[in-house]
C-alpha cells in the first residue's frame, strides 16, 4: 500500500520520484535505459555533450547502477568515453 508520493534526488541532482511504504521503506522506479529507449546502435567518441552526462565532477565513469543503462550499452559508453580520453577530447582526471 502506498501512501504518499515525494521527490529526492540523486547524487548528480536529477530529481526523482519515490512512493513511501507504510513500514517506513521505499518503492524506486526502475531506471531504463535511454540508448535502448532511443534505438541506439553504436555510440561516437565525438558525441562529447552526450559522454559528460556520464562522467561524474571528478572524471570518473558513472556505474550502470547509478546511470540505468543495461550492461551492453555500458560497456559502449566506457570504451566511448576512454577512446576520448585517448584522444584528448576528455581528461582522465578533473580537478
């Protein structure tokens, strides 16, 4: 039974909605992935608006658990985003 619907945010500062439990848990939405949900093939190591979404304020890759993608579209992304930083588009570490 669900009481009461609210609002939090995630570590990145995306809002997101959850439904309170009476016993004092919570009911998260499963999070989908947007490459399946827009029919992507393949991901470009150029595309650079599109691998920063994924890189947290220190340069380090958001996890699948943390982003909603599923794991082949993960794995897209992580050789995307180091093809990039090979080639200088993207820095190994921010500070």
């Amino acid at each position: 039974m669900i009481i009461s619907k609210s609002r939090g945010t995630d570590k990145r500062g995306k809002k997101r909605e959850f439904s309170k439990r009476p016993e004092g848990g919570f009911i998260f939405r499963k999070k989908v992935c947007r490459f399946c949900k827009d029919n992507t093939e393949s991901l470009d190591y150029k595309d650079m608006k599109r691998l920063e979404r994924f890189l947290t304020d220190r340069g380090k890759i958001f996890s699948s658990r943390l982003s909603g993608n599923c794991a082949r579209h993960q794995r897209m992304l992580s050789e995307a985003i180091k093809r990039a930083r090979f080639m200088s588009l993207l820095p190994y570490v921010k500070v």
